[in-house]
C-alpha cells in the first residue's frame, strides 16, 4: 500500500461554535461532517469535519457536561505541556510563494496576528493561532526537498531557548 497522507487529525475544542466560525469563515474550509455523540452515561460530544483538500480533513470535538472530561483544559496543546508553540503545530499548504502572501494578507485583513513571512531556505511559512491556541501555519516549498544534503542531520542555524518561544508569545493574544 502506497502513503496518501492523511485521512483526518482529530482535535479538540471547548467552544466548537467559535472554532467552527474560525474554520469556515476565516481559513474558508467547509465542515463536510457533523455528528453528535450522546454518551449513555451523561452528556454529549459534539464533532466537525471540514474539508482542508486533497480528502483530507480536519475533525474537531467538543465535550458537554461528559464524565471524567475537565471542564477546562488546554485544547491549545503546547502551554499544557509547557513547550514552545513550534513543537505541536498543523501547516496547511500555501501552494506558490505568491499563494503564502495571499494568504498573510487575507488573514490579516481578517483580524488575524500572523507573523511575516519566514524564510527556511527550503520553505517559507507564515504563523497563526486559532480560537483554540493552537499553533497553525500555512506553508511553500520554495524547492525541491529530499536530497542528500536535506537528509544528513546536521545544525543548520542556532537560536536562543528564549527564542524558540519569542515568535509565538508575539502571537498568544489571538484568541
């Protein structure tokens, strides 16, 4: 069986109302899915789909008054584990480098704190956050990656610990 990415990444949310608007209104994917789960013992879960291309989807859940689910968490992820926004992240694709300052300037035009244009040598990124917190990205390759010098493990830039966090701490108030 060859790869085909992925089929769906399940998230969680506790507001899917407001992670709904962000999903449809500001990225403009579609919710293709939506269910709810009514759990015998007590409670419901509530869950979306949405169609982010290439038949892969994004699902998100929503706990309601459900059992052994704190009422608050961190759906955010990296402040709950206490690591940098990088570590756990989704980067959407971009396309062209024309395609990723599109995009920049609609989110801006939006509402939306979103960092300039990175530039990683082999790709260049823009960086978000949704209503949830978590760390978001939308992403060009800029070349053809894979080749031998790309795979031999090597340092390729040095930054501060400090600095691993400055780009997302910019980025804490979109919520």
């Amino acid at each position: 069986m060859s790869h085909k990415g992925f089929s769906h990444i399940g998230l969680s949310t506790r507001d899917l109302d407001r992670t709904r608007d962000f999903y449809e209104n500001i990225l403009g994917f579609k919710a293709v899915r939506c269910d709810i789960i009514k759990i015998a013992e007590g409670g419901q879960i509530r869950h979306v789909f949405f169609d982010t291309g290439r038949d892969q989807l994004l699902a998100f859940m929503e706990p309601q008054n459900v059992d052994g689910i704190p009422g608050d968490y961190d759906a955010g992820i990296n402040d709950g584990l206490g690591v940098p926004g990088s570590f756990y992240h989704f980067a959407f694709e971009a396309g062209t480098e024309d395609g990723l300052e599109a995009k920049r300037q609609e989110l801006l035009d939006k509402g939306i704190t979103v960092t300039d244009i990175v530039d990683h040598d082999w790709a260049k990124s823009i960086y978000f956050k949704d209503p949830n917190g978590i760390s978001l990205e939308y992403c060009c390759l800029v070349r053809d990656v894979g080749t031998e010098e790309d795979v031999n493990m090597q340092i390729r830039f040095e930054r501060t610990g400090n600095g691993m966090r400055e780009r997302w701490d910019r980025l804490n108030h979109t919520s």
